[in-house]
C-alpha cells in the first residue's frame, strides 16, 4: 500500500516539477515503530525504501528528478511520540519539504506542530479526526484517508457473501459514526439484503487490555468477520471455524 501511495505521490510531483535543472527530492518518514500498532508497521521504512529504488529506476517518472528519504523515525501513537519523532527528524536530519506519515492519527496530531513550525507538508495515508479539517491549527497536513468507505465494506461483503459481522472501532469518531451509521443501508442498497451486527466494540485507547476485550467480545458473540474501522482506510479479518475456543480460531 506505501508503494502505491508513493508512486501516486511522485506521479503527482512530476506533472508539476519539470526537470529544467534535475534535482533530489528529500522526503521524510515517519511511522509506529513502537506502541499499539508498531507490529503492524514493522517493514513500513523497509518498504518505503524498496518503493522508492523502483521509482528512481524509471526516470520518466519524476522527469529525472529523483527522490531521497531519511531515516525512518518512530511515531509511537501518542501526540507526545510524534511530536518527539517530528523533532527527531528536524533536529538531526536535512531538512525536507515533504515528510509522510505518521500512520497513528494521535502522532499526527503531536507531529504535525513540529512539520508545519518547520515550513514542511506533512502527508499521512491513514489519520483521520475532525483537526484534519482544522487549518488554522494544523497548516500543511494532508489527510489521504478514502471516503465512503461504506460502499467498499458492503462491496467486499457481497462478494464474499456476507451478512453477519462484527465491528471493532474507536469509542469517539466522527468519522467512523458516519461509516458504521451508514453501513447496514449501504449493505441494503448493494445487496438487497439486511445486515446482521452480532457485535460491536468501542475502544476507548490503544492498550493491549482493550485489545483484548474486543477479542473476547468477538468470541463471545461467535464474530466470523469482523470490520476494523480502527486504521481509517479499515480493514476485515474472517475468523477460520475449528479450534481456539467457543469462538473458532482468529486469524
């Protein structure tokens, strides 16, 4: 996903920088390599890097410009970690014009007063939050977040043929009230069917323990798909029957 994102970046950038004298353009990453989401984020500077030779490798693509990144800086997934990351990043690295990330919408928020202080755009694939709309306080940042996420969630589950699902979201977002809210007549309008909910959990932070309650709640009421509206762009994860407990085993 980092390297499509990437590539439709640069593909931007190049209709708009003309190479009249070829030049390097630095950008900076940050991303979780700790915290809540830091398992999931792993390889994203490994990634980020590989993304990064396949578009110097074309030079069509930026017009002979080619990019260059720092290294990669932990966002945690706390306004105090992105901001600590943000600084990391002005402090001890060549200052860039673009930094992207992080993926954490609380680092984001942190990060983002240290970038913009900076004079540098800030681009985050997956934040959401009503301060992305916020540019007084947030100049310079960009949410990339799809909308009508609904019409995707309802199309997949067409596809795959269901109707009975769990949704495991945060306890407060606009957001994510609009996609849940409108979810089951999204469903309707694509299938022509109704939408069962078995399960829904809130989680108030990013902590193990909530993770673990919203495990044990999708066991408990036998959730087999279940809709992750945590990340912003979403997700799905179907539960394999057969083993593990009452609830089956999760992948």
């Amino acid at each position: 996903m980092f390297s499509r994102f990437l590539t439709s970046l640069v593909a931007c950038l190049g209709l708009v920088l003309p190479c009249v004298e070829c030049a390097t353009i630095y950008l900076a990453h940050q991303t979780e390599q700790t915290g809540f989401p830091a398992s999931l984020e792993l390889f994203s500077g490994t990634g980020a890097g590989v993304a990064l030779g396949e578009i110097n490798a074309n030079p069509g693509v930026l017009s002979g410009h080619t990019l260059a990144m720092g290294t990669t800086v932990d966002g945690g997934c706390t306004k105090k970690q992105g901001v600590g990351g943000a600084l990391d990043v002005v402090v001890n690295q060549t200052w860039t014009p673009i930094a992207i990330g992080p993926l954490c919408s609380p680092s984001v928020e942190g990060s983002n007063h240290v970038f913009s202080a900076s004079r540098m755009l800030q681009l985050s694939p997956l934040a959401v939050g009503a301060y992305l709309s916020d540019t007084q306080n947030y100049p310079g940042l960009l949410g990339l977040r799809p909308l009508r996420e609904e019409y995707g969630f309802a199309a997949i589950l067409k596809a795959f043929g269901y109707s009975r699902i769990a949704i495991v979201r945060w306890l407060t977002s606009d957001i994510q009230d609009s996609v849940e809210g409108a979810l089951p007549a999204t469903y309707k309008q694509v299938t022509g069917g109704d939408l069962q909910v078995v399960a829904n959990y809130k989680m108030q932070a990013a902590t193990d323990q909530e993770a673990e309650n919203a495990v044990m709640k999708m066991k408990d009421a036998d959730a087999r798909v279940i809709i992750n509206l945590l990340s912003g762009v979403g997700g799905w994860v179907h539960g394999q029957p057969g083993g593990g407990g009452e609830g089956g085993q999760y992948n």
